[in-house]
C-alpha cells in the first residue's frame, strides 16, 4: 500500500500544459504559478520573497524602475525582494502568452540586483557524450541563465544528432572499478525544481521518470508544455526515444530555487 501511496504522490508532480486553467503549486517555501495571458501583468515580491519567471510564449515589453526592456519567448527574469514589474501587453493584442512563475522564500539574504536574460541557442555549452556501442546517449547543451545565489536556472536542449541515437539527460556518469562508465539518475536533496519542456512538434514527447531512493518510479510522456514540479530528492531521467524529424530545438526550461543558501547545484548520484 505504501508504495502505491507514493508512486500516487509522485504522479502528482506532473504538469500539464495549462491551456484549460492556470497552475498553481506549492513545495515546501517554493510556489509556481504556470498560465497563458493577454492582458498586462503587474508582477511584485514581498520582503522575505524573490522571483524567477520565464517567458513560454510570445514576445512583448518588460517596464522596471520605468525602463522598458524586450521580453522575448525563452527569456529569463529576476526580481528581487521587494519590488514590482509590469509585463505589457497591447490592448488590441490577440495573441497569448505563458508564463512560467516561481517565487521563493529568504533563508539566507544576500545583495542581488534585477537580471533580464535573452534567450540565445548559440549561449548554450555541451554536457555529455553522444552513443557507443556500449552506452546509450547522454549528449546534450544547456545554458545557465540565472545563477545567483537564490536561483539556477536555464535549458537544456537535445540536439538533433542526440535526438537520433535516442538519449538520456539529468543523469551523472560514473566511472566502476572497471574504468567503464554506468548511467544513473541524480538528485540534489533540499531543493525542488520545476521544467517545462518546449518542443516544437506536437508528435514528439519526452518520457519523464521521476525515482525515489527505493528505486520506485514513474513515468510519463510530456510534450510541449507539459512539465513537472517535483521535490530534489528524487531521481530525475529524461528519455527521448530516437527521432529522425529536424527540430529547431528540444528544449525543457528548469529552474532551481536556491533560498540565498547555495550558489551552485552539483546534483549528487542515486546509486540504485
């Protein structure tokens, strides 16, 4: 019974794209709010509170401290304690927009300043290795964009010569007795993380596994817009089956709410 109770918690962590009704979540001292818009948004934080957001869709201004800025899709922002934004939008605009919001707690203060970061595939860096006869792939590029004590957070996007040989992400490679390198998931107890997976092609999904220390899992199919929120101590794999169309990207957004305790994650290895 126990483990259908957790494997029924686990599933929970899910999202779905939230093209019927706005998403709301809450972790610990992290909420996330998930929703398309059209009109403008004022957008504030307490005095124990930050922001992370996220651009999903459509391109628009950003005002803060009267400045206005280009606010595109994929585009990050910070807003720390105490202040406001605006997020505008024209009055006879008829597109939507999403927004992906996440507000942390201060466990730790530190001097941080406003941040907006623009989206740009050529920023992304390569992590891991592309197949061998003997191992599957783990190859793919990420772009840190916020790091800066209260957050991480960026893409990691799956390329197309990846996308191919099928690949696994949010895994550590570990090196046996045998000097061969084993797969396996990784964690980073303490600290939740919300993705939002962005592929341009309604027939492709990524299979998401989410892993507790027992080594129970789930799993699930997401395609674009469909993501999860789920605590750090649990194992995170991500699949994609082989796919042979060319895809501009294929992308999940992640963020990691870090208090003001760490400045950098080093996931850690759940050896099961």
């Amino acid at each position: 019974m126990s483990q259908k109770i957790d494997k029924d918690l686990m599933y929970s962590y899910y999202l779905e794209d939230p093209k019927t009704q706005s998403i709301e979540r809450k972790l610990d001292q992290i909420k996330v709010q998930y929703f398309y818009f059209d009109k403008s948004l004022e957008i504030s934080t307490k005095s124990n509170e930050v922001l992370n957001g996220c651009l999903l869709e459509g391109a628009t201004k950003l005002i803060y401290e009267r400045k206005s800025y280009n606010f595109s899709k994929f585009d990050f922002f910070f807003l720390p304690p105490e202040k406001k934004l605006r997020i505008e939008i024209e009055s006879d605009s008829h597109k939507n927009y999403k927004i992906c919001l996440v507000y942390s707690e201060i466990k730790k203060k530190r001097k941080v300043e406003f941040e907006l970061k623009h989206f740009d595939l050529n920023n992304f860096i390569s992590r891991g290795k592309l197949a061998s006869s003997e191992r599957i792939a783990t190859y793919r590029t990420v772009w840190t964009a916020i790091k800066n004590g209260y957050y991480m957070s960026g893409f990691t996007n799956i390329p197309n010569k990846a996308l191919k040989q099928g690949v696994l992400t949010s895994v550590n490679l570990v090196e046996n007795k045998s000097g061969e390198l084993e797969i396996y998931p990784h964690i980073h107890p303490g600290f939740p993380e919300v993705y939002i997976y962005c592929i341009p092609n309604e027939k492709v999904a990524i299979t998401q596994y989410l892993i507790n220390e027992n080594g129970h899992s789930v799993c699930r199919d997401l395609r674009n817009g469909d993501g999860l929120f789920f605590p750090g101590n649990y194992g995170h794999i991500n699949f994609a089956k082989p796919v042979y169309k060319e895809l501009e990207f294929c992308m999940y957004m992640w963020i990691i709410p870090t208090l003001g305790l760490k400045n950098n994650i080093e996931p850690i290895t759940l050896r099961i």
